[in-house]
C-alpha cells in the first residue's frame, strides 16, 4: 500500500470517526446542556464550595419522586370511583394515613436532637424507605387491597421525616454571607421546578398504567439515595446544637427543662415573634390543607366554566403553583427589616381574597384564591425563617427549625380533614376558608407588630 493509499485511509477514517463524534456530541447535548446549567444555577455564590448545591439537587430528586407517586394514587383514590365512593375512599386515607402521622409528627424532632450525627442516613434512609415503598404500592394499586393505605402512610411519614431533616440541614451549609432565607428559596425553588416537571411525566406514565409513575419513583429515591450520602461530612456534626422549645418566654415554660431554662434565658426559648409568626404560618399551612381536599371535591362535582374536572383541576393547580414559586422567588429577593409585617401583610391579603371568594364565588376569584394561597404560604413561611434566623440562638436554631415544621404538618393535617368532612357548597367552603384565615391572623397580628415595633434586630431582614 502507497503512501497516499494509507494517507487516503487514515484520512477517510479520521472523517468517519469525527463524523460519529459530532453525532455523539448531537444526542448529549440536549442531556448535558440543561444538566450544566443546572449545576451552575444551583452552585452559583459559594452553594457549591459550601454543600449547599447538592442539598437543592437532594430536593429537586426529593420533589419529582413525591410527584409520581401523588399521580398514581390520586388515580388510584380519587379518580377512578365516582365522586361519593371517591370521598369516602380519601376520608379513609385520611383517617388511615393523615391521622396517625398527626400522632407521629411530634416525634420527629426529638428524634432528631436523639440523633444528630446520622442526618445524611437519615435523609438516605427516607428516601430509600420510599423507593421500596413505591414497589409495594404497585401491587396495591392494581388490586385496590387495603395494603395502599399502610403504604400510603409510611410514604407520608418518610417524606414529612425527610423535610425536617433536611430544615434541620440547611443552616450548616450555608455559604459565606447568604442568609438562610435565601438558601430556603433556592431550596424550595428547586423543588417546585422538579416537581413541575415530573407532573407532566408522571401524567405520561399514567396514561400507561399506575404502576408505571410508582417505577419511576423507585428509581428516582434509589438516586435520591445515593445522593443524600453526597452531603458534607459537617451535615452530620453537632457540635454546639441543644434543644429548642416552642414557648414564646421564659415564663410560659413548662416541664423538666423549666428550672435549667429559667436560669439562661433564651437559651431554650424561641420568643414571641417566631411564635406569632408560626401561628399565622399555621392558619396559612391549615387553609392549603384545606383548599386542596375540599375543591378536589367541589371541581370535580362542578367543574369550572363547563370544564372536564381534570382541567378545573389542573387550572387551580397551576395557579398555586405559580403563586407558590413567585412566592418563593420574591422571598429570595426582598430587602425588607421586618419579616413580621410581611407575615401580617401577606395574611392580611389571603384573608381579603377569601372574603371576596366567598362573596362574589367564581371561577377567577377560586384560580386567584389559589395563587394568592400559594404566595403567602410561600412568603410568610420565608418571613418565619428570617426570624428563626434572627432570634432564635445557634445553639438551638437547628432543633426548632424541625419542631415548627412538624407543627406546620400538622395543622396541614387539621385543615385538609376538615377540607373532608365539609358539605360541597362553593360559599360555604370559601366561608370557611376565610375563617381559618381570620383565626391566625386576629390572634398573631397585635403580637407581630408589637415585635417589629420593638423586638427587631436592626440588621434584620427577609434575604
């Protein structure tokens, strides 16, 4: 062979070799490009040197695995029976799954001052309990055999478990100069977008069968898994963490603690403002639970504008997701020194959106009820974690990071059991609804603005 024989061959294979390089490079690309961006978003200013960027990827794998399992069982529970049989199948599920964790809720964080060194195996072990849980519930939904509901339950608790743990995380990656409002936005963010995006695909796979959404949440946990083991090794230390108790002072202390509490004030004492506050969170945590289970009901029975009940459904979902994610992002950006108006603001305007609801009922003023819901939950949880920031001590901030949310669950549990056993009638429910409104904020607003009037630190601020 010529010279220019192998020169020719050397060349017309370089060309075939390119060739199937640039075909590579073609088909990763719409893989790659996205998961770049996506590293750089959630690694930008410092997340990533800190460990904060793989605690918003944990959340988004945590948010998309919720998904698919909500979109089976909310096939399974609710739109596969008529609407009478399908009310009383999600009362059971309610009573079987919702209740008991009520019971189970206060557990979670005094287990988790018991043990402050396994947090990655803790949120590993939440995810893990949930991908085989996922398996078992494939059965149960293709038999309808009372199995769903044990299951149901345990993946409830491994989430809710999971999102204290992971409130309990965050104050330890936090990076330099970036407040732990902005670290929760950029968490709570990235979950909203994941499970924006596995609602479409899990209504895909639904369409194949509910079995398959529930295979797609066993491989996301089995990912979510490994990832939690991912974490910084400082996720796992607790050095210089005590207990914090829900009391707005010293003086309202009750039980062993009292004695040693009264004797360093504020040690263990979270004052009057994060107690407000969590009140008026929990009038907002109380109508979501409501607001969900109660117009599940309502649109499926009357749908909006003549629309299918899945489109009346799909319409006041997006619209309170959206309110929940603009939430979510105003809360990243404001500049504001005193998180408790923001809370009496917020409510405040929920409080006269319901009212008008309930006065001129119609389908703008549900979607608007929605999305309104779904800021100020948003919003005002943010404003509770800048005070928590603010006057809760470092020593005890992680611990009352996981007792609020486990108060906020439940009263997410009260509020959709009521959500329930209320009759279908639109006035009636919008009435309601601004009553559980009024009822946190009539009895916070007087301490809230008190507190920004007297108790604020000046440096304070909401991101």
């Amino acid at each position: 062979m010529t010279g220019a024989e192998r020169s020719e061959r050397r060349g017309g294979s370089g060309r075939v070799t390119g060739a199937v390089r640039s075909v590579g490079r073609a088909l990763h690309r719409p893989v790659t490009g996205p998961a770049r961006g996506i590293r750089r978003a959630t690694h930008a200013q410092g997340a990533g040197e800190s460990g904060l960027g793989k605690l918003i990827e944990l959340h988004g794998v945590n948010g998309a695995g919720d998904m698919m399992i909500t979109v089976s069982l909310a096939s399974t529970v609710f739109f596969s029976v008529p609407t009478d049989e399908a009310r009383g199948r999600v009362a059971l599920y309610l009573a079987i799954t919702l209740a008991p964790f009520a019971l189970l809720a206060p557990v979670v964080g005094p287990l988790l001052d018991r043990l402050p060194h396994g947090r990655r195996a803790a949120m590993a072990g939440a995810m893990l309990a949930r991908a085989f849980l996922a398996l078992i519930l494939v059965g149960a939904v293709q038999t309808g055999s009372l199995e769903l509901y044990p299951a149901a339950l345990g993946v409830l608790v491994a989430s809710k478990a999971y999102g204290v743990v992971r409130s309990a995380v965050v104050p330890r990656l936090l990076p330099p100069r970036f407040s732990l409002v902005k670290a929760n936005s950029r968490v709570t963010l990235c979950g909203l977008l994941a499970t924006g995006v596995a609602a479409p695909i899990g209504a895909g796979l639904q369409a194949l069968g509910p079995r398959y959404p529930l295979y797609g949440a066993f491989l996301i946990f089995v990912a979510g898994t490994f990832l939690s083991f991912s974490l910084p090794h400082k996720v796992d230390s607790a050095k210089g963490e005590d207990t914090a108790l829900l009391a707005a002072d010293p003086e309202h202390l009750h039980g062993p603690h009292r004695t040693k509490t009264l004797k360093r004030p504020g040690l263990r004492t979270v004052g009057p403002a994060v107690t407000h506050a969590l009140g008026a969170n929990a009038a907002l945590r109380g109508l979501s639970g409501f607001l969900i289970f109660f117009l599940a009901f309502l649109l499926r029975e009357h749908p909006l504008g003549g629309q299918s009940a899945a489109v009346s459904l799909g319409m006041v979902a997006v619209a309170a997701g959206t309110g929940n994610a603009l939430g979510t992002a105003v809360g990243a950006w404001l500049k504001q020194r005193a998180p408790e108006l923001i809370i009496v603001t917020v409510v405040a305007v929920e409080l006269a959106v319901a009212i008008a609801t309930a006065c001129f009922f119609s389908t703008f003023l549900i979607a608007c009820l929605a999305a309104v819901a779904g800021f100020s939950q948003a919003l005002s949880k943010l404003a509770l974690d800048a005070l928590i920031q603010r006057d809760v001590p470092e020593l005890v901030r992680t611990s009352a990071f996981a007792r609020s949310e486990t108060l906020l669950q439940i009263a997410w549990v009260v509020g959709g059991a009521i959500g329930i056993a209320l009759p279908l009638y639109g006035t009636l429910g919008m009435v309601v609804a601004a009553a559980i409104v009024a009822a946190g904020w009539l009895t916070t607003i007087r301490g809230l603005l008190s507190s920004a009037r007297h108790g604020g630190a000046p440096r304070t601020r909401v991101a």
